[in-house]
C-alpha cells in the first residue's frame, strides 16, 4: 500500500503547526491553509523553534521548507492532497461547514481526518459529501513529539480508509489507537477528563492547591503512566494474583463518596472484561516480571526526569 506523500493542514493553530512539523519531518509535501494568513509568520516561527528537538527525535538532519507552501484558499490548498489535517477550533457549526467544503473541493480517493479532542465524527461530518472517507484522528500535544494518536470511526466511514489512515500515522511515527465506534470525548480525553473535574470538586472544596494536586500526579502516578496505565498498573496493585485480588479487595471502595463521578456497577461481566484485558496485556509475564520490568523503567526514567524537572520547578 502507498503511503501519501502529499498532505494538506487545514487550520495552523497549536494543533495543525504540530502536524505541519511532523510531516515535513517525515518528508512529505505540505500545503497548510488559515482563514488568517498572518500565521504564516507563526509557522515558520514555530518550525524553526521546535527543528532541534524533531530533528533529535527522528534523526533527521535537513529541514526541507521548499516542502511547505502556505495558502488562504482552501481550494488551492486541497489540490493533490492524499491526506487532509482538518485542525480548525473545536466548535461543531465551524468543522461540518468546512469539512463540506473539504468534501467538495477534496479528491476523490483522499482522507479526511478531523484533529477534534472529542466531537462525533457522525455529526461533524454530516453535511460532508464524502462521510465515508471522513475520520477522527486525535493526536496530544505537541504533536511533533507525541506518538499517540486516536483513530475514530464516523457511523458511515468505510473500513478501508481506517486501514489506510493508520498505515499513513505509522508512517509518520505514530502509535493508533484504533477506537471501535464513536463515543463523546473518545478515550484518553475522557480519561483526562475525569481527572480535571475530580481535580476542579478538590480545588473548589479548598482540599488542595493545584500545585499540590499537580505534584499528586507528577510525583506518583504520572511517572507510571508513559509505561502503563490504569488497568495494567491495579493487576500489579493486586500482588500475585493481579487483578482479581485487586478487585476483591478494592472493589467495594468503588461504592465509597471518594469521586464526584459515578462509577459503573461492578458487575461480573464487567470484571471479567477488566480481568480478561489485563491479563492479555500482561502478554503471558507474571506480576513479579511486569513489576522488574516497571522498576527498572521507573528508576531510568526518574534521572532523566530530574534533569528536567530543575528546569520546570526552580
Ligand atoms: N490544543 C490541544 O491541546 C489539542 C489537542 C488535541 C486536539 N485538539 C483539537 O485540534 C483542533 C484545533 O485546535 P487548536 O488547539 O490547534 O486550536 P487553535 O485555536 O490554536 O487553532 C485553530 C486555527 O484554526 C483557524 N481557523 C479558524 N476558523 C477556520 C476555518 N473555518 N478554516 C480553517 N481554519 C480556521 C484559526 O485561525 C487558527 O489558526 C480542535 O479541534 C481541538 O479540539 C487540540
């Protein structure tokens, strides 16, 4: 399968500079389009200020700006592109009039991919002529250094452009995450989500300070998570036996006033599922294994981090 080699980004804000940057990383042709054309400058400003840290974490050694040309017509911009970065503000009356538009003025066999942090594909793409072709692919700041990347399905997209869409985010260094169907807020967003607005309950009841509540997650949990997340960290919470001793014992917590959120029944079709899961991602290695293997992660990762920290803390 051909991997596109020309892209267009349309919206160069936070999010469509981060895309424009890891393209021409990855040596593909980038057309970027803004309703304002003073964010040219803001682009090339920004490409210029981040080269150093892309060309260090893809080993690339020439910046290529005859790649990138920049427009204020969106038509001029979709011309020959295989792959479309739609990266406009997250507001469902402003993406379904220009992802109509990208419908229209795209080519026939191009894909359409939406930036949005938790918008229904079905929705943003419904006046759209081409929905079968349209697609979320939800990227984390910065995204010329963050491999992960959300793939969503609108209700009518077709198999075949998901397949492609992840070929082309592996291609760029990427690591999708296939997501089954559309859901409000898709998954990481939703996850973030609840820790904001426990976090905002804490704050607004004078518990903590955000400082406090920051270093709450940078101190201990937060370290953990670039190596596993939640499911695979509570099997190792659970001893030998992982994740069932995990919720035999802390399963009944889910029912004290600990969150604003309202947790899931758990049932035993849920703790199964949950159970199931992590012990397919545990891929045949025991807690004590899983455990070293944090370990030495976390050890690693702690004097890397505190050459870093220096810098962000004093
Ligand atoms: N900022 C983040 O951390 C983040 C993370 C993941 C996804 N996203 C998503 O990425 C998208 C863009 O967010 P952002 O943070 O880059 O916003 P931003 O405000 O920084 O940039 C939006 C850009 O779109 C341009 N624009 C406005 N109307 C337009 C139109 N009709 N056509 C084309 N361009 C238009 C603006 O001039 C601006 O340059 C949103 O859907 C957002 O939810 C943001």
């Amino acid at each position: 399968m051909s991997i596109f080699k020309n892209v267009a980004v349309i919206g160069t804000g936070v999010i469509g500079t981060g895309w424009v940057i890891r393209c021409l990383a990855h040596g593909k042709k980038v057309r970027a389009y803004d309703i304002n054309f003073k964010h040219k400058n803001n682009l090339i400003k920004e490409i210029k200020r981040t080269w150093p840290f892309v060309k260090k974490m893809f080993k690339k050694n020439k910046l290529n700006l005859h790649n990138l040309s920049f427009y204020t017509n969106l038509h001029d911009a979709l011309t020959n592109a295989e792959f479309i970065f739609e990266c406009a503000p997250e507001n469902y009356t402003i993406k379904t009039k220009l992802l109509k538009k990208i419908g229209l003025y795209s080519k026939p066999s191009s894909i359409i991919s939406s930036s949005s942090s938790g918008l229904l594909p079905s929705k943003i793409y419904s006046k759209c002529k081409h929905p079968e072709r349209g697609l979320i692919g939800h990227p984390f700041n910065p995204v010329y250094l963050l491999p992960g990347i959300e793939i969503v399905p609108g209700k009518k997209t077709k198999k075949l452009f998901l397949t492609k869409a992840k070929k082309f985010y592996e291609s760029i260094s990427m690591s999708p995450i296939m997501v089954k169907k559309e859901l409000p807020g898709y998954l990481a967003d939703r996850l973030q989500e609840a820790l904001w607005r426990e976090g905002l309950h804490i704050i607004n009841e004078n518990y903590a300070t955000t400082k406090e509540l920051d270093r709450a997650i940078e101190d201990g949990p937060g370290l953990r998570y670039s190596l596993m997340g939640t499911f695979l960290t509570f099997h190792l919470a659970g001893g030998n036996q992982g994740m069932k001793h995990m919720l035999r014992q802390f399963g009944p917590a889910l029912k004290l006033p600990w969150t604003k959120l309202k947790a899931p029944k758990l049932t035993k079709k849920l703790s199964d599922r949950i159970i199931k899961g992590t012990k397919s991602q545990a891929r045949g290695k025991s807690v004590t294994k899983l455990a070293d293997i944090r370990d030495d992660y976390l050890i690693n990762l702690q004097i890397l981090r505190n050459k870093y920290l220096k810098k962000v803390r004093n």
